[in-house]
C-alpha cells in the first residue's frame, strides 16, 4: 500500500515538474543542418537564452518560464525570425518553407492560439508584400504615378489593419497576446479607449511585464492629455514660477495686465535663435502699448543662455526651466514653442511666427 502511494506521489510530481517546463519542438523544410537560438526580448532587443543544433531539419528547447511573454527563434544566418509566445507546456513550430519562415505555424498551447488567429485573420497581409514588390519595381522604373497608386492602396490596408488590431486587442483582454499588441498598437487609440483597454487587461493579467509596460505608456498618455486640455484655446496658462537670470524667481500671474508671449526655446535651438530677431522687431513696437515677453529658456548650461540673451539683444524677462518640468506641463512637444496670453492670462494664439506675431498684436493693440 505504501509503495502504491509513493508511486502515486511521484507520478504527481513528475507531472507538476513537467507542466512547469516548456518542450519547444521545430521541424523546418529546406535545413537539414545548422542552428537555432531562442531568444527573449529585453528592453527592445532580442537577447538569447538558448542556442541548438537543427539536425535532419528538427530542433529541441527545454526550459521553463513564469510567465508568457514574445520568444524569437532565429534560424542560422535568415534575418527573419520566427515569433511565438514562450510559456511552459509542449510547444510545436512547423516550418514548410524556409524562404517563407515568417509563415511557420506554432501550435500546442493557447496563447499561441490566440496569436495564430490574429496573424491568420489580420487582413492584406499577404497583399501588403506584393504591393511592396511592385513599389520596388515601380521605384526601379521612376514610375511615379504607379508609385502613388500603390501607396494609397498600401494606406488604405494599413487603415484596416489599425481597426483588426484595435478590436482584436478588446475583444481578447484575457490574453497576453492582446497586451502585447496594445503596447505596439497604443497610438491607434483614443485616450479614453485605451485607459479602458489597460485597465480590462490589469483585471485580467495583474501585474504581467506587459501590463506594466501599458500602464507607464497610459500615463504618459494622460500627462499630454492633461497637457493638451491645460494649453487649448481660452484656458487659462498653467501657473509655474522659475529662477529669472539675475537669480530672483519670476511666476508667471506676476505679468498679467498685459499681452503676454511666453516663449519657450533654448540657446543651441537654431529656429529659436532665428526667430528671436521677429520677437524683437514685435516688443520693440508694441512693448509700450501693453505687450510683454516672458522667455522660458530649456538649457541646462546657464552660461550659454545668459549669452545668447546677451547675444541676441532680448531685453525682456527670462527664466530657466533646466528640467524640463514646465515644459511638460505646457506640452511642449518642440521648439520653439509659443502661446500668447491676453491679460487675464489666458490663452488666445499659439505658435504666432514672425509678421503672424505681429499682425495679431495690431488688431490687439492698435
């Protein structure tokens, strides 16, 4: 009874051992001999965990792995590899052609289910790599009316192929597989639709990598969101004080009773210091009739943006924002970067340049 018990025993735990381990198996037609390297996916780069020797056309790797997440299998010297999601069990790749690896069909688990019917149902795939020979081909010849033909036909597919990944991620919030797809597909949808999809995945998957990943993108989303809405026509300019040049600090509710040009830029910013020649042209004609400047400058060297201020003859106030943190704020994208206010201090232009500065000051203040 006792020996029946710990036979028992030991089959449980052989079966426990096993479901805790993967057994990747891959057979590829047109290699009888070479090597395959598996790979794992750190910080945006492929990064290998394994390496194997292909023998009449098949390939083993054992391993095991806490939780699901995008392996590569790199064949030999092809540049394309083959794309599967890594997690225990027994996992099969099957190669038919080795000109067409990234057709190769992976089954035995099912989140690799799940991702062969996004790959199978994904639309114009195929027609996608024809148009891109023909393009190629159209480009050899200068045929430029072909060229654009093709790529307005590309577009268009490419448009289809945004909605499949959209709606596949939301209708799949229970699988890794959408959670890898929404981090590379994350800017296909709207804020509020994508504050939805991460929170369904967390529901679903906690803390996965990939979960983490959407959660840092979606707040970085909701900063330029925030950043968006404080910066729009008719709002009111987010407060912020900094230290002025000559070491004092400057807030910005201090200048209001005037029309106000908040200039963001910074002394190694070319378009910037081509542009401060018009700001100076503007303040020279209406700085006594009720417009002021106030130059946020993003240098982190204070030296180059006292003497560009020196060099360029702007003789308004100036503050430093080294960090950047107003900058973020304001949604400051690029630079240069400008908002005028009126008096209140609300926002009532954006981004003015040369005469557009000045014409919008005469049908202010003249």
């Amino acid at each position: 009874m006792k020996q029946l018990l710990l036979v028992a025993l030991l089959a449980i735990s052989f079966v426990a051992c096993q479901q805790k381990q993967y057994t990747i198996e891959g057979t590829i037609e047109g290699v009888e001999d070479g090597q395959a390297v598996l790979s794992k996916i750190e910080n945006g780069r492929p990064v290998s965990i394994d390496t194997t020797q292909i023998v009449q056309g098949k390939f083993t790797f054992t391993g095991s792995e806490e939780v699901p997440q995008v392996y590569l299998v790199f064949i030999d010297d092809m540049k394309t590899p083959i794309m599967l999601f890594g997690e225990n069990g027994n996992i099969n790749i099957t190669v038919a052609d080795k000109d067409k690896i990234a057709d190769a069909e992976v089954t035995g688990s099912t989140t690799n289910d799940v991702f062969n019917t996004f790959v199978k149902e994904l639309p114009g795939r195929e027609t996608l790599d024809e148009l891109q020979a023909d393009f190629q081909k159209a480009m050899m010849s200068n045929d430029k009316d072909t060229m654009e033909a093709l790529k307005a036909e590309a577009n268009a597919i490419m448009e289809k192929q945004k909605a499949y990944f959209v709606q596949f991620v939301k209708d799949n919030t229970s699988s890794v597989v959408a959670a890898y797809l929404a981090n590379q597909t994350a800017s296909y949808m709207e804020f509020e639709e994508f504050k939805e999809v991460v929170g369904q995945l967390e529901a679903n998957l906690g803390d996965h990598m990939y979960v983490t990943s959407l959660k840092e993108s979606l707040a970085n989303v909701e900063k330029a969101e925030n950043a968006k809405k404080a910066t729009e026509i008719g709002a009111v300019a987010p407060e912020f004080t900094l230290e002025s040049i000559d070491g004092a600090s400057i807030s910005l509710s201090s200048l209001q009773g005037k029309y106000l040009l908040v200039d963001f830029w910074a002394s190694w910013c070319k378009p910037c210091r081509a542009e401060n020649p018009n700001v100076v042209k503007a303040y020279n004609t209406f700085g006594s009739k009720g417009f002021d400047v106030l130059s946020v400058s993003l240098d982190r060297d204070s030296a180059a943006w006292k003497k560009a201020v020196s060099d360029d003859g702007l003789v308004w106030n100036h503050v430093i924002d080294a960090k950047g943190d107003i900058a973020q704020t304001y949604g400051v994208q690029g630079i240069p970067f400008t908002l005028l206010l009126d008096k209140d201090g609300k926002i009532i232009a954006k981004n003015l340049r040369g005469a557009a500065l000045e014409e919008k000051l005469a049908e202010l203040l003249n």
